[in-house]
C-alpha cells in the first residue's frame, strides 16, 4: 500500500505518518513510498492507539482528578477486593472481577496494552487496570492460586456426584512411579497390548486413559508420566484416581519422583499398592525395596505393617494376576459407587486440537452416563456431544461412571483439570457461548504469550536471549513444557516464549519467530507445507521434537553457546624490565628482574606502564644466565622471550599469568 494512501486513511498527512512510524516500532525509512501489506494491519491499529493515548493524555488531569477523587471518597473497606497471581490472563482477570472482557481489554488499551483475552499479562499490568477499575488488589502466589483452582473445581466436583443412590462402579487406578520403572510396561501386560513400543522413546508423554477386565470386572488405568517435567500432570492423574499403584523397580529402589508420588497420594487420602517391578533383572532386590519403605514409616504387610507389596515382572508377565487380585480385593474395602442414572459429570484428563476433527478432549466420567447429543459445559468452553470413542478409538453409544472417554464437539480446547457436567440451563449456556464468541476472531489453536516474556526490563537489559515459539499436540505436554522454560534464570543470558500454543505450525508462527529473531519448537507436532517453505526462504529454523529430556537438551545446548566462556587470570610473579636485547616486528628478548612470585615459561604477559596496560603476549622462553629454566623465583635476574607486539620499554613492569578458560554452567531445565 501506498504511504499516502495510508497517511490518508489514517487521517494524517504523509510526512506526519513518516515521523511517527520509528516512534511505534516501524522503521519503514524516512523516504519510504509503499508499505508491505503484512504490516499495514499493524501500523493502522498502533497509530489508533497511540492518538487514543494522545487524547488521554490532553484530558489525563481531568480524569486523574476525577479518579483519585471517586477513590479517596471511597472507603477503603468498602472497595472490592480481587486476588492476582504474577501471571494472569486477560479474561480470567475479567472473571475474577465480575466485569464483561470487552472492558478489561479497553482498559488495557487506555493504557498502551495491546492484548487478546486469551493473552497473559503481568501482575504490575493487571494491578493497575484492576484499581482502575474500582478494585483493591492482593498478591497470590502461584501455588496457593494452584491450591485454590485445585480445592474449588475437588468442591464442585464433589457437589455434582454426590447421591444419596448409586450402583458399584469401575475402580480408577492411577499407575505411577519414576521414570523408566516399568508403568507403561505394566500396563502393556495389563492390556496385552505394546502401548510402550508406540511411544517415543519408551516414554509416556501425555496421560493416557485405558479399561481391562479382570474376574469379569472392568477396571480402569490411568497411565501417568514419569519424567520429573509432567509433575503437574502426575498430581492431575492422582485427583482423579480411587487407588494408586505405585511402580518401583526391584534393581533401582526408590527414586525422587517415587517418593514424591508416595507423598502426593497419602497427601489425597488415596489407597494404594505398591509393584515392585523388574524382580525378573540381575540385581533385583525385593526385600531392599521394602527396607526402603520401611525407612520412611510404610511397612509391608508381610514385615508387619499395611502397605500391600505385589512382586512383578511387567516384562515376563508374571504377578500380573495377583497385583490385579489385590486392586479388586482394595476396591471391594472401599466400596466405589456412583449413580449413572443422572446428568453426567467428570474431569477433563487431556485436550489437544486435531487437524481433522478440532478441539478434542478425553474426560473421565465419574458420575451419570454421557451420550452423543448432550450439551456439555467444560470451564469456558461448551459444546454439543458429536461422538464418544473409548480407549480403543472405537464409538459408543454411551459412557458409564469410571469411563474415559474422547468427546468429539467442544468448542474450543478445555483445560486439563476443568470439571465436565452436562447441563440444559440454558441461561449458562448463554454465558459461555458469550465467551466463545469473543474468541471467534482467535484461531483453534490455543495461543498465549508466557510469562517468560513479562520479566523486568530493566533485568533483562543486556542480556543476550534465545526466543521461542513453541507448538504442541496436547495441553498437558504444553504447560508442563513452559512450566519447566519459565523456571529458567541466568544472570547472563534469559529465556523468552515468545508464543505457545496447540496445533500444526503455521505461517503466523514462523512469522513471529522471524520478527522475535527466534526458532520455532515442535513438540509432537509438524508444520504445514507453506510454513516450512516460509521457514527456509527466512531462514529460520523449524526444530522438532517427541521426547521431552531431547528438547530441553537442545535449549540447554543453545543456551550454552551464547554464553562466552569465563577466563581466569592467575597472577604468577612480575618483572620489572632492565635491559631490551633484541626486538624484532613479532617478539622481543627482554632481561629483568623478578618484583614478586615466581615465573615459568608457556605463560601470558600483561605489559605495564605507569600502571596501565599497553600490551599482551606470551612468555615463550626463559633463561637465567644462559640456562633455560622452568621457573625463576623473586629475587632472580632473567631474560625472557616475549611473543606480541613490541611495544616494551625499559622500566616497564610485566605481570606474568597463566590463563585458564572455563566454560560457564546453565542450570539445567526441570519442572518448578
């Protein structure tokens, strides 16, 4: 498009434009005729919001006074009170304030923040906009926002399930343990299936969700990740789980992700059993493993204590009937039931976005009986049942409480953990097609921008920093990815996401990594055909990835690189030049005598005089009267062979040092 022609829309004169533009980040050239297309959307809105900010500015004593004048008038005890986490996204902002999105986002924008709903904003911002908005805002940390989500949707849950009737139900086991200690194995033996010859690497990487029968009686596994980044996943998987079964190895023991297991699930009051896997390896230990346990106050039933203790071999298939037999004989203790005969009600346990079907979600019923047709109501999302598959990828016509289940239907993309009810209320249908209607102009790909990229500037300021936009097939594995980037500080050197999301890589998401001078990440995801093209013809990279430790591997590696390796410089002795005998256009033999310390040849020299520095080079060789020595000691007489530019003058003084490069750590990337 043409400048003036821009100018003209804008309702500017060209030259105004022209001098505007480098003030908002578009450095098009003084001289500039047309503009590219691809930016011409960006500058319309930017200069929008800038004569927006201008007119603020002509009437900001007016409503500054206006403001603080409605404030102080305001008893401070009266002012609504709202909780904020360092990082809050725009429309949960909205939600926490009662107040319609729309405002929020034109509060934003009064004050120069170009934002989507869906998009995170800093605690600093959203204080801001909160009080002026009429609210008094508290500081939350992450963790007791986490608690809070976690108890309210475990309260709501509770209050949609609870029946006065109810028939025996499914158990829902949860398999858990270290990483590599065999619970995908297990499950392979479970369900006579090769779940783990399909998975790469051997390692789980999103929570799968299975059935198998046993005496007749179905049973139903969650499937967790073991890798220490799936941490909030694991915690997910144990909510939402009746009995646990705890996979240790008999030849590795127990290992930092076991105990935090055994610990998450005596935290929620959930039985559980544990397998001691591997026995059939060289160097499997049983009783070592129950001596392990006993250490920390859990004793096996047959030492004396509770803890049921079930030996296996996930590989040969041996125990696999007793583990079973004990699940059954800990389900029939418990009595697990629920009423199928309501409105169903569960958890979402996964979501993720499909190239041919969009938003799926597979939720595990808890109560009720889900069928294709229902209207369902997940967080901010809903959506109408179009099918039901269970784990086989197969259609059913129903799900029964302890089912889980893919919904095909919703929407958008649900968030892992958000309470499923089907409802027919249609006032609350209303209101959240209202929110899917705002996000109408987004795409199906669940996009936000990290906190990583809301750090200080100021801290940042200087800092050499590696920027990423990051793609990924399901929730679970998205955020337990930028849970793990964002707990990542350097003083040197930061780490910034500059977009995240669900689905395939497009042209948008190379676009922004070329403007951010970033690389794109795939994590179980490909990019389509033209983002590639575009990725080759920006030269920009496209990187992907199926196992997790291999991606952070590679982040870390690049991490490496940008950091210089640190140098240092170990004084050995000094000497103060008497006498220059020789000088050529490279080297120079000097004499002197040794100040302090001591010297050796194969060292470094730092010319000094008057105390500054005006040259450096290398001590190849060193003679005491006419005897080449490795060492000269204080006192002594010496001449040396000095390699650099000849620029030593008797008097001067040459501090002799040895050099020793050492490369800088990174602290390695891992879940928070």
């Amino acid at each position: 498009m043409n400048v003036t022609e821009l100018a003209r829309k804008l309702r500017m004169n060209t030259a105004e434009l022209l001098d505007l533009l480098p003030q908002l980040g578009f450095d098009i050239g003084r001289r500039a005729i047309k503009v590219d297309m691809r930016l011409v959307d960006k500058i319309i809105i930017a200069v929008e919001v800038y004569q927006k900010q201008q007119y603020l500015k002509s009437q900001q004593a007016n409503v500054r006074e206006v403001h603080l004048h409605d404030n102080e008038n305001k008893p401070a005890e009266n002012l609504k009170q709202v909780k904020i986490p360092d990082v809050i996204i725009v429309r949960e902002l909205a939600d926490k304030m009662n107040l319609p999105v729309a405002k929020v986002m034109g509060e934003l924008m009064k004050n120069g923040v170009m934002s989507s709903l869906n998009e995170r904003i800093d605690f600093t911002t959203a204080s801001i906009i909160a009080e002026d908005l009429g609210f008094k805002v508290e500081k939350i940390s992450t963790e007791e926002l986490e608690q809070k989500q976690d108890e309210g949707n475990s309260q709501k849950l509770k209050e949609l399930i609870k029946s006065e009737v109810g028939s025996t139900r499914p158990p829902v086991i949860v398999v858990m343990g270290h990483v590599d200690h065999g619970k995908t194995k297990l499950l392979d033996a479970i369900r006579e299936t090769n779940v783990a010859g399909g998975e790469s690497g051997g390692i789980t990487q999103a929570i799968g969700a299975y059935q198998a029968t046993k005496r007749g009686r179905l049973i139903t596994f969650l499937d967790t990740p073991g890798h220490e980044a799936f941490r909030s996943m694991r915690s997910r998987g144990s909510k939402v789980a009746d009995i646990a079964i705890v996979v240790v190895a008999a030849d590795d023991g127990l290992q930092p992700q076991t105990l935090e297991v055994l610990e998450m699930v005596q935290k929620e009051g959930i039985p559980f059993i544990i397998a001691i896997n591997k026995i059939d390896k060289e160097g499997a230990d049983i009783d070592r493993v129950k001596k392990e346990l006993s250490e920390i106050n859990l004793v096996p039933e047959d030492w004396g204590g509770k803890i049921i203790c079930v030996p296996i071999s996930a590989k040969e298939k041996k125990g696999i009937d007793e583990l079973l037999d004990m699940v059954l004989l800990v389900a029939d203790l418990e009595s697990f039931t629920a009423d199928a005969t309501r409105s169903a009600a569960g958890t979402i346990i996964e979501s993720h976005v499909d190239k041919g079907e969009g938003p799926v979600a597979t939720a595990l019923v808890q109560a009720g009986t889900l069928h294709p047709g229902d209207m369902i109501v997940v967080g901010n999302v809903m959506g109408k049942v179009k099918a039901l598959r269970d784990f086989r990828n197969q259609d059913v016509l129903e799900a029964l409480p302890s089912m889980p289940v893919k919904i095909l239907g919703l929407k958008g993309v649900p968030q892992v953990g958000d309470i499923l009810e089907v409802t027919e209320d249609k006032k609350r249908i209303k209101e959240v097609s209202k929110t899917l209607k705002a996000r109408s102009s987004m795409s199906n790909v669940s996009s936000v921008k990290s906190s990583i990229t809301k750090q200080d500037d100021k801290e940042n300021e200087g800092k050499k920093s590696l920027n990423l936009v990051l793609k990924a097939d399901v929730l679970g594995s998205l955020e337990a990815i930028i849970q793990s980037l964002e707990s990542f500080e350097d003083p040197d050197i930061s780490l910034k996401l500059i977009k995240s999301g669900l689905g395939l890589i497009t042209d948008v998401d190379v676009f922004d990594a070329v403007n951010a001078g970033g690389i794109v990440i795939g994590f179980n995801v490909k990019a389509i055909n033209s983002a590639e093209q575009l990725a080759r013809d920006k030269k920009t990279e496209i990187l992907y990835f199926d196992i997790i430790y291999r991606l952070f591997e590679e982040i870390e590696k690049r991490l490496k690189e940008m950091i210089k390796p640190e140098a240092i410089r170990t004084e050995l002795g000094r000497i103060q030049v008497l006498a220059i005998f020789k000088t050529e256009k490279k080297d120079m033999i000097v004499g002197g005598k040794i100040l302090e310390g001591k010297v050796k040849p194969l060292t470094k020299v730092k010319v000094l005089r008057a105390g500054e520095v005006i040259g450096l080079g290398d001590l190849t060789e060193l003679r005491v009267g006419k005897e080449k020595m490795e060492a000269a000691v204080l006192g002594e007489d010496c001449g040396l062979k000095y390699v650099g530019a000849p620029v030593i003058e008797v008097n001067d003084v040459l501090e002799i040092y040895q050099e020793t490069v050492k490369e800088r750590q990174i602290k390695k990337l891992k879940a928070a």
